[in-house]
C-alpha cells in the first residue's frame, strides 16, 4: 500500500454500526500512519467521529433527506471522485454503498460478499457470522495484509468543551465525586427493550446500595426517562436524556461505574469509553457479533427458547406475544450483575 494512500471508509448505518468500525480505521492507521481516512456516515453519526486522531475527514450523507434517491447518490459520488481515493473500505452491505463507491471511480474496494453489490468490489471478503462484528470489520483488512491486533476497541475523542459541560452537569446534581450507575433504558426495536417495570425496580435497587442513577439516551427516550423518574421518585435520580451530545453522554458514560443498557448504541459508547456494561439481550442474540466485549462486560440473556432470536435487529412486537426473552430477566438478575462488576469481581452473568 503506497505510504499516502488515500483511504475511503463507507459505514451508512446506525450509530453503533459506525462505532463498532472504528478498531478498522484505527488498526489500517495504526499499519499505515501516512494514510489519510475519511469516513462516510450519516449526519446522525457525524458527531461521534469528531476529534478522533485517525481520521482525517467526516463526510455527511443524508441518504434518507437532502440527499436521498439517485439525485443524490450521483451528487455524493462526484464529490468523492473528485477527492482521488486510492482505496476504499465498504463493512456497510447495501447496494447503495457498494455503487456509491464504484461510481466514484474509487479502484480498489474492498467489501463482504454478503454485500447486495458484491459484484461491484474489486476483493470480496468472507463476512463470518461466528466472529464479533469489530473482528469481522477487521476481516477488510486482509488483502492489505494488515494482521490486526486481537483484543481491538473502539475508541471515542470528547472535546475539552465536552468534559467541562459533562463537569457542569454533574456539579449541578452534586455527583462530581461521587459513585454513579448509568442507566440506557431506550432502544430503536421495542424487542430489544427491557420492561420499563424493571428498569424502575433496578433503579429503586441501585438508589437502596446508595448509588446515584442517571438515565442516558437520545431524544426518543425522552417519555420513557421521564416515565421512569416520576415512579422511582428519588432525589438521586436524574437524566441526561436529550441533553447532551453523542460524545458528551459517551463522556458522562466514562463516569460511571457502570452502565445497565439493552442491545443498543449506549452499550458500544460505554466499551469505546472503557466502561463496564451489563448488557441485557432479547430478541437478538450475542452469536449475531454485537456483544459488548470489555474485560469486565456482562451480557444478561434468557437461553433456550426455541423463538430466539426471532429477528436480526429486533422488531416492534413479540412475534409469539408471550416476551418471555425479556420477561424471564429478573431486576435481582441485573442488579446483582451491577454489583458484581462494580466491586471488581471477575465478570460474569449471576445466573
């Protein structure tokens, strides 16, 4: 690989998606210092790339807005022909990523041949369904023979701006020395979702050990934060939900000493950030590769139902209505988890 290759890298999809493909830039930097990188995301996802010393450029497209349908598509595709890429990186396995990338010219392109335009990339790589996804993404990297280290993380860049705000936040509670557990109650897929119940009787729990709680999340889980807060009624729980940005909630993250979150972008912004999650999975399995994989991680599941996993990312109701995936986790479950891994024992789910 010359040593000032031009580096395209296409990660289209949700925020834990775009997170989970950073040990990729980061190892191809890591290989190749002189290498310049640029990423192309969504506009959602644009934020958390920011300051992260691997790469050079974050380019937005709004693929569902301003920039949707083949109008669009054209339009993105000059722009990056004009940028003279040497290569490009393609985990994203949409059509529209694989065309995106040959139309721009680009002569090297390296994607899964699980991709839908497969046939559009120069080298296809096996996508293995029994490796992690941050493994998988890594798999890329084989033609450039770049042998990748094996305990890769993500890792996210708060600004110096992101801390003080994070440090005004917790001033204002009164928590800027005191013990924590971040909680993610949120999720896209309501399958993916604990029962609020649960969440309000493990915040209850927590409050009892004389730990504070503060709910993390985006906007969308704003109702469901504030349903939360007015059932624990407690002085020492608070949320953050819709108040800060992806890197300072991921900021708020490395605070705590640990965060309880579902299937979702929180529990990746926590392992970019070297917190220790227990992560409860239900309608999706941690076989599928999105496992959280810190030393101290826990992942909370109920095995041996013949329905699960009943979907890839989850769905909007249990296709059998009996939700027992997420039913059969218990708050003693998790709360002893929470315990578990804040005391510095050895990681492991308390069955």
């Amino acid at each position: 690989m010359p040593e000032c290759t031009k580096v395209l890298v296409v990660q289209t999809a949700f925020l834990g998606d775009v997170v989970l493909t950073l040990p990729l830039i980061q190892e191809l930097k890591r290989h190749h210092p002189d290498c310049l990188i640029d990423v192309v995301v969504v506009p959602r996802c644009a934020e958390a790339l920011e300051n992260h010393p691997d790469i050079h450029k974050t380019i937005m497209y709004d693929k569902r807005g301003m920039d949707k349908g083949i109008q669009g598509l054209l339009k993105m595709a000059k722009h990056l022909r004009q940028q003279g890429y040497d290569l490009a990186l393609v985990p994203h396995r949409s059509l529209r990523s694989a065309v995106l990338t040959r139309i721009a010219g680009i002569p090297v392109r390296i994607g899964f041949n699980t991709s839908a335009g497969r046939w559009l990339f120069t080298k296809q790589i096996e996508y293995r369904k029994n490796l992690h996804e941050v493994d998988r993404n890594l798999e890329l990297l084989k033609p450039l023979e770049i042998i990748p280290s094996s305990k890769a993380l993500p890792a996210l860049y708060p600004s110096d701006e992101d801390v003080k705000i994070v440090d005004l936040f917790l001033a204002t509670l009164k928590l800027l020395e005191k013990k924590f557990i971040a909680i993610a109650p949120g999720t896209v897929w309501n399958t993916k979702r604990w029962l609020r119940e649960r969440f309000i009787e493990l915040a209850k729990k927590i409050i009892e050990q004389r730990h504070n709680v503060i709910l993390v999340g985006g906007k969308e889980d704003r109702q469901l934060s504030e349903e939360i807060i007015s059932y624990v009624q407690s002085e020492y729980i608070a949320s953050c939900v819709g108040k800060l940005t992806i890197l300072q909630s991921a900021e708020l993250i490395r605070r705590s000493a640990a965060l309880v979150s579902n299937d979702s972008a929180p529990m990746h912004l926590a392992v970019a950030m070297r917190t220790p999650v227990v992560a409860i999975f239900g309608a999706t399995v941690p076989e599928f590769g999105f496992a959280p994989r810190g030393e101290r991680d826990v992942v909370i599941e109920t095995t041996g139902l013949s329905c699960r996993p009943c979907s890839i990312h989850g769905g909007e109701k249990c296709p059998i209505t009996t939700f027992e995936c997420m039913k059969q986790i218990t708050v003693e479950r998790v709360m002893e988890n929470v315990e578990r891994i804040t005391s510095g024992s050895n990681a492991r789910d308390v069955r």
